[in-house]
C-alpha cells in the first residue's frame, strides 16, 4: 500500500522563525446598497477579417461579446484577482488626483493588466461602498461617466461593474472588455478588501452531432483576451445544458487546439478578428487521426486497483494541446502523440472500494503509438525537504543548505517525489465520516544538535 511518507531531518545550526496567518472572518453582513445595473455589452461587434472556408463537416460557432449587468442570467468567472498597492504610488497618479478634489473617503486599489488606467478609488462611508472611480478612457483626468454605482449586492460588500471599455495589452492588441470589482468589509478591517475579475465572455451556438452546442470562451484574466491555448478557458455544452444562461459556476476547461466531448476529439481553432479586436468565431473539426492508448499504473508493495479520477495532460510537441481525461478504470483513448501528465489524481487501493487518494503534478511523458497500449508508472513516494534562505525562496538559483548561520531565516518546502518524477502534493483516506475523505498530510520532524527536536509538523496543503 502506498502511505504518506516520513522524514527527519538534521540540521547543524538553525533558527526556526515561525509565521501565524492571521484569517479575518466575515464580519456582520452589511444593509443592501441601493444597485445601479452595468449598461448592457454592443449588440454587434463589427466585420470581422481574417476568416478562411471552413472545411466539409466543420461546426462553426459565431462569436457574440456576452457581458455581465448584474442580472440574475448572468454568468461570473467565479475566480478573482488581487494586487498589492503603494500609498506613494497612489499619490501620484493624476486620475487618483483629481478624484481627490470630491473630498470623499477613498479606497485605492490597483490591476496591472489595466494599460494606462492601472489605478482606481472606492468611495465608501463605513462598510458601506458607495462608487468606484475609474478611468475608462485612460486620459488621467476624471469625467463623471467613471463614478461608477455599485451594481449588486454581494455576500460582505458590493459588486461594481465597469461599462465596457478598450484595454491595450503589453504587445499593442487592443480588446473591447469589462471588469467587476468585488469589494468586501470583513470584522476588523476599517478598509475594504477589493478583488478584481473579468465581466464578460465570448459565446457561440450551432449544433454538434445533431444536438444543440453551446460554446464559452473565458479570458485569461480582467481585460485580457479570450483565445491563447494553455492559458484562457473554455466551456462546452450540449443538448439541454446548451439553452438558456446560469448564474452559478460553468465547469470549464483549458483553451486547447484539440478537445475531447462525448467520446470524440476535434480540433479546434479560433479565428478572424472583430474591429474591436475580439476573434470572430470557433471552427471545430472532429479528428479522425489513429488512436493508441495510455495505461497508469502505480508502483507499491502489493497490488493496487488504480482509478484515473482526473488526469491533465499536455503535448509535448505541441503546447497548445492540453487534455483533461474523464475518471476511467482502464486505459485511456488517446488520438497518436506525445503527451506530458501534467496533474491529476487517482484512486487506488488494494481492492475494488480504492480506499486513498492522490493528487500529483509534474509527471512523466508518454508517447503513444497506433494501436498500441503505452504504459506509465507512478508510485513509490519518498519525501525530502529543500533548507534555503528565505530571502533566496523565489529565486530560481536558490541554494539548498544543510547548515545556516545563527538569525537566519529559513524557507522549508517539503516535496514528494515518485516513481516517474511526479511530485505528490495531497493524499485521502476515506472514512466512515459524512464528508467521505479525510487528509492523510506527511510528518516533517526537524532536530537540533543534540538530537533536540526543534520542529515536528504535518506537511499542510494549499
């Protein structure tokens, strides 16, 4: 059976700083802002250049620009960004500025991916927002179009959404988007917490083997663009999940030139450009290319049944293909290729329940062959902790030491390693509790000189 592993490790001279990561609750949920809806997206976006004659038997789904209003259809990204800010730095932008001259009680907050318009204010009184102040045309100056209302309501605060606006990205594209702000009051903080996310996505409808296809394309981050492979998300949906708009969490996938949906593959390609610099449409043809197959297999002391509850995986030869594989018991249909296991997890035990769980990253490559069966082993955990200076933590030339000189602070990163190079970075167990599953993390033990134990902790997840 393949258990959590153990380890000690002896230092010479260490200093232990310890960190506690202070959590702060929600506090009391605040009274109901009065809410302004965002004005809704273009009802057209434009010609669009760039497009090709789609080949016989190809799915085209014409791309409209959905965004967010605060409406009950509408459909979040359900996923934030955060940037830290500089009180000098908010000084001197000339938008924050003149937002100053209102003397209002202002919040600032800032978002890189914003070109020119990186800084923006939050009026509040209390833990109550009351408007956020940005600069949608990016001139420096404050207009009174960019006092923005709050639009909803959300669970500690309010959510602001911005009309749509044209954001440059670092390599000059220009891409028509719109942010939300969420902004939280939690118990304690006399200052909001904000959070930004995209408010808008691109769909398109046909229909795929005869059934109704709805397709979602996610950007990458607030104003970013909707079609880099490995980096935006995509959701496809058919038959009665296709109609109608949902205002909870769409399961989604990574943006891949190859996708796999009822027990099919296409390829898939985005193209053309609007004027407004969003692609124009999404082209799938489904692939007819020789099929060979992967096989896992855990390595352990006596026999395991394996389940592959979820498996990622990326071309090694192509990196805009990138995979999810749906839970299986045997081995996995896969069009010829080279593939790299890039995450997953797996059930396994030593009988038919699968008792454990693991989840993994970084694993092996596997070429598959045509009508070939390629098999790829994991297994055999062992843990070893990485020593380094903390200031040497998000170096990539960062030094492992056994021995440190006194007051130094040091970084511990425990990592599992398998059979195939594969890093572990959770283990389950099932149990008769209501949840199902309890976690099973490793034991680092840290010793002195002297065989003083100076540390003794479970390696802990997040």
């Amino acid at each position: 059976m393949i258990t959590p592993a153990r380890v000690v490790l002896r230092v010479g001279s260490v200093t232990i700083i310890g960190a506690v990561l202070l959590s702060c609750g929600p506090g009391p949920k605040s009274k109901p802002v009065a809410c302004v809806p965002a004005p809704p997206g273009p009802a057209e976006l434009g010609p669009a250049t760039g497009l090709s004659t789609p080949p016989a038997g190809a799915v085209v789904f014409d791309l409209r620009y959905l965004a967010q209003t605060g409406g009950a259809d509408d459909i979040a990204y359900h996923s934030f960004w955060g940037y830290g800010v500089s009180s000098e730095e908010a000084q001197k932008d000339p938008f924050l500025e003149d937002v100053r001259k209102r003397n209002v009680r202002l919040h600032y907050t800032k978002n890189f991916c914003f070109k020119g318009r990186e800084w923006a204010a939050v009026e509040h009184e209390g833990n109550q927002p009351r408007a956020l102040y940005f600069d949608l045309n990016a001139d420096g100056k404050f207009n009174e179009n960019e006092r923005i209302l709050p639009t909803k309501n959300a669970d500690n605060g309010v959510d602001f959404i911005t009309p749509d606006f044209i954001n440059t990205l670092e390599d000059g594209t220009k891409v028509l988007c719109r942010a939300l702000l969420r902004v939280d009051f939690y118990e304690g903080n006399s200052e909001p917490n904000c959070m930004w996310s995209p408010a808008a996505l691109l769909e398109g409808t046909a229909q795929l083997d005869g059934k109704p296809a709805r397709l979602l394309l996610f950007a990458n981050q607030p104003g970013g663009v909707f079609d880099k492979f490995g980096s935006c998300n995509f959701a496809l949906r058919l038959g009665d999940d296709a109609t109608g708009t949902q205002n909870e969490y769409i399961p989604r996938e990574t943006l891949s030139t190859l996708i796999a949906t009822e027990g099919k593959f296409y390829h898939l390609a985005v193209e053309g450009r609007r004027t407004n610099g969003l692609p124009a449409r999404v082209v799938l043809v489904e692939d007819d290319s020789p099929k060979g197959k992967l096989a896992i297999k855990l390595e352990a002391s006596d026999t395991l049944q394996v389940t592959a509850d979820s498996i990622y995986l990326r071309g090694s030869d192509d990196a805009t293909v990138h995979l999810r594989c749906s839970p299986s018991k045997g081995p996995i249909a896969l069009p010829v290729g080279s593939y790299s296991l890039t995450s997953g997890s797996l059930k396994y035990g030593s009988d038919s329940d699968a008792p454990w769980e693991l989840w993994f990253r970084e694993g092996p490559c596997a070429a598959l062959k045509e009508g070939e069966q390629t098999l790829v082993t994991l297994g055999k955990p062992k843990l070893k902790v990485r020593a380094i200076d903390e200031k040497e933590r998000y170096t990539s030339a960062a030094r492992e030491c056994a021995t440190f000189k006194k007051g130094t602070k040091i970084y511990l990163e425990p990592r599992i390693a398998g059979n195939g190079k594969e890093m572990y970075t959770h283990f389950r167990q099932r149990t008769d509790e209501r949840n199902g599953w309890a976690d099973r993390p490793p034991q680092v033990t840290i010793t002195g000189p002297g065989g003083k134990q100076v540390l003794s902790a479970k390696m802990e997840y997040g």
